[in-house]
C-alpha cells in the first residue's frame, strides 16, 4: 500500500491541489492500494490524545491502523512554513510510535509560493525519516513560485505536470 500525506492542516491550503494530483496520477499507474492523508482533517485533539501518549481517538487510531501500519511506501508533500516543514507535521510523526515507520520507502516533494520549493524543509524531513529509519527517495522535487502554476485550483504548468508524471514513475520503481 501507498500513503501519500498532504503534510498540512491549513485551511484552503493550496499542497492538498498537488497532494491530490499525485493521488490521481498514483491510482492511474498502479494496482497498488494509494490512500491519502490530509492532516488537516485530523481530529482537532490528537496532539494529545494518541498512540504514544495515550487515550488515543478513535478517528485517529483507524488513521493509523488503516493508512500508517498496512504502507510500505510513503509519499509525503510539504508546504514551506517559517523556513521549514508544517509543526503539524513533525507533532503527526510524533503521534506515531516509530516502529510504524520503521523500514518503510518514503519520498518527498517540497512546495512553496517562495523561491526555494521547500529544500530545507524536505532536508529536515529527511533528517526525520532517516532518524526513524526509513529509506529516503533520494529526490525530492521542489516546487517553487507555485501561485504561478495554478489556473483555478488545477496544475496547468506542462513543465510541472511532466515533472510529476516523473517522479511517480520513479517513486513507483524505489
């Protein structure tokens, strides 16, 4: 199974276009079961209330039992937020005993409204997943300036599609 994570909880957050799309192109390309997880749909509580600290919620724990523990392959979109990745983010990660992740492939794609596309973002992700001993996708695209690559809600810059087709091409092959 494939989990992709759309890594943010802001409303109307234009990663879910991206996060979407990569669903979109995964499903098409493979019979492979692909779920997405978009945290800002996460149970307003599970900060506090999940496998790792306890009592965790019941919306939570079918997050985890039925999109976290059956994925072999993770792929993981991040906006850039204050020179990083989301806190909604690492506080997800840190929701999830770590032998859950433990051996597992994951990727990365970085996207900003900025110039960098998030790679220092994605670098501490990295740093992450390797400290959880996953193995990391050695490329991770970084999706800069994206206002300019969207036309209502949609991805239309061909360069960043053929982009996208890629690195799902590749990702399914890691």
């Amino acid at each position: 199974m494939i989990t992709i994570v759309n890594g943010t909880n802001r409303i109307g957050n234009l990663t879910s276009v991206f996060s979407l799309h990569v669903e979109k192109l995964l499903k098409n390309k493979t019979d492979e079961p692909v779920e997405l997880i978009n945290l800002e749909k996460l149970p307003r509580d599970f900060a506090f209330h999940n496998e790792v600290y306890g009592k965790s919620a019941p919306e939570f724990t079918e997050i985890i039992e039925q999109k976290i523990e059956p994925a072999q392959k993770f792929l993981w979109l991040s906006p850039e937020y204050n020179g990083g990745f989301p806190g909604v983010s690492k506080t997800f990660i840190d929701a999830v005993k770590p032998a859950r992740f433990k051996g597992k492939k994951i990727a990365f794609a970085g996207v900003s409204a900025g110039r960098t596309g998030n790679a220092r973002g994605m670098d501490q992700l990295t740093a992450v997943a390797n400290y959880l001993g996953m193995h990391v996708m050695p490329f991770k695209p970084a999706i800069n300036n994206i206002n300019g690559l969207l036309t209502e809600g949609k991805i239309t810059d061909e360069e960043t599609l053929k982009l996208f087709d890629s690195f799902t091409d590749d990702f399914l092959k890691y």
